[in-house]
C-alpha cells in the first residue's frame, strides 16, 4: 500500500529525482567494502548539490513525520513494531547534528532518544548488552542509539578494555542480539557515519576556537584521534562482521553535513515505508459515539 501524504511547497522542485540509486541501495555496505579508499566527501548515489539536498529533506519530512505518527498510533493500539537507528561515528563525525536535524523533523513524543558513554559502576556490574537491552525501543517508538553496543568492538578493542578472545566472540553475540531484536519487530537501521580525518581536524580545532563550541570538546578526542588507523581497523572489522540481512550497515560519508542529514533522512524514511503503517481502526462504534456526542 503506498503511503499518500500531503507534502507541502518544497513539492515538485525535482530534488527526489536527484537519486540515482535509491538510497538504501546506494549506502548499504558492499560485500568487499573498503574503508581505505571511502570517500567521505562524496555523496553515493546523489547527483544534487547542497541545496536540492536540503529541499529533499525539506520535502519529505511531512511524510517522515505521519509515518512516525502512524507508529505510534499502532504501538498505542496493541502493535509490537518499532525502529531502531544505530547511529556510530568517530568524534566529529556528526551524530548530534542527525539528531537534531532528522530525527528533531518528528513528534519527540514518538522518539526514545539514548547516547552511550563510558559505562556506569552500575553497567560494568552486567554485561555489555545489558544497557542495551534496557534502551531498547518500546513498541511504537523510534529508539535512536547515539553509540551503542558497537563501541564494546570498537573502544574496546582499540584501548584493550577487553583480552582479544573477548572481544573477538562479540561479533558474533551482536549478530545474534540483533537478529533477536529484528524478530521481536525492531526494523534496524545502522549507520556508520564516516567523517575523513582531515575533517575531523578541523572540527575540533574549530571546537576550540568557538567559545560556544568548548562544551563539545573533550581532552580524550585527540586521545583517540591518535588512535585512529586503529579505529579504522576496528570500523572496517565491524563493516565486515555485523552488516546482515536483518541488521545492515550503512556507511554514509560525513564530511558533507548536508549530505549526511539527507542520507539518513531518507534510510529511516525507507525504514518506515517499509512498515505499511496504515492507522489503527476504532476499537468503538464510531456512529454510537457521534449519536451519544451530538446529544450533549
Ligand atoms: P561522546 O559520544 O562524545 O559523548 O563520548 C562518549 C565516550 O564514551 C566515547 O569516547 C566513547 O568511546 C565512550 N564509550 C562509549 N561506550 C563505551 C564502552 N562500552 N566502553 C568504553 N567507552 C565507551
Ligand atoms: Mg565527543
């Protein structure tokens, strides 16, 4: 069934036509994908410039947002789906800014917004999944993960919080979580958000040089931007081992802000198209209820 929605002014300016490979199909992560040769200024699978991809965005959030309404709706009248978007990314890569600009186009309401620190003293008591599970979306949410389990492969790994054998057998765990999670109706969307490292440079320096910008900035940054062809490593490793049927990677170059805010615009837009979310019938006689209101 096609979800028909009112779109507004930003209709008919031709940016959807922009696509040349629909999205999904362009960012999904190629079997053999390397992350040495990404380029993470390019825009896969978009020939429109900076404008035509702020007018697509523009041009389907009205959609994006009755869509997560229509969710909603149905998580409040009994349904179990929900989505799940993975966001992970090097410092800078610009998983706030996702936030902010994509999922901020829908009803807060309808979002269960979690980010993914330095583990607690109380979530080094469990498991590594253990804090994940507990954040997982609700029926008829949108659950964002801003980092997730993925940093107990990646972090965790490169700083050795973990013996290899540990962190080695967590590829396949993860696997399984989230093929659990999938079949409990979360639609997973994960997106690796791949910032290049000369950008990454500037904008921590300009981190440091806007004073609106210093509660961004973090010491341990650089720490581990010195660390980054570990990263790398670590990233291509995940890329390689966790992308699945029920749960693919996205890589989506983020060098380009507007270009990242569009690419996933249009992954979580495709997730939930994909739901056929029609709106929940009455679960009480429509016409007794006009009689009983128009008598009042
Ligand atoms: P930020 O997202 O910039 O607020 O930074 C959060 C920090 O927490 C990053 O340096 C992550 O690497 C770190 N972090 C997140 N999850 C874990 C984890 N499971 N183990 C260790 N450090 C983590
Ligand atoms: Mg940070």
């Amino acid at each position: 069934m096609a979800t028909t929605t009112k779109t507004k002014a930003t209709h008919g300016s031709g940016a959807e036509g922009a696509w040349e490979v629909p999205p999904e199909q362009a960012l999904r992560v190629p079997e053999g994908f390397d992350l040495a040769v990404f380029d993470r200024a390019s825009t896969p699978g978009f020939t429109g410039d900076k404008a035509a991809g702020k007018a697509l965005v523009a041009q389907h959030a009205d959609e994006l947002s009755e869509l997560q309404e229509r969710l909603f709706a149905e998580g409040r009248s009994g349904g179990s789906r929900s989505v799940l978007l993975v966001l992970q990314g090097m410092d800078t890569a610009g998983k706030g800014g996702i936030v902010r600009h994509v999922v901020g186009l829908v009803d807060p309401q309808g979002v269960a917004h979690r980010s993914f620190g330095v583990p607690t003293p109380e979530e080094r008591r469990h498991d590594y999944l253990w804090r994940i599970r507990r954040a997982l979306p609700e029926p008829g949410y949108i659950g964002v993960f801003d980092r997730s389990h993925y940093e107990d492969v990646l972090v965790a790994r490169v700083d050795a919080l973990v013996p290899p054998e540990v962190w080695e057998a967590r590829y396949d765990e993860i696997n399984r979580f989230e093929a659990e999670v999938a079949a409990a109706g979360t639609t997973i969307v994960k997106v690796a958000l791949l910032v290049s490292y000369e950008e990454q440079r500037a904008r921590l320096m300009e981190r440091l040089e806007r004073p609106d910008k210093f509660w961004k900035y973090n010491p341990n940054d650089v720490d581990s931007r010195q660390k980054w062809p570990a990263y790398q490593e670590a990233y291509q490793a995940v890329l390689d081992r966790t992308s699945t049927d029920v749960a693919p990677w996205h890589v989506v170059p983020a060098d380009r802000k507007w270009f990242a805010r569009l690419a996933v615009s249009e992954l979580l837009l495709d997730a939930l198209r994909g739901l056929d979310l029609g709106w929940p019938p009455a679960d009480f006689d429509v016409a007794v209820e006009k009689a009983r209101l128009a008598a009042t």
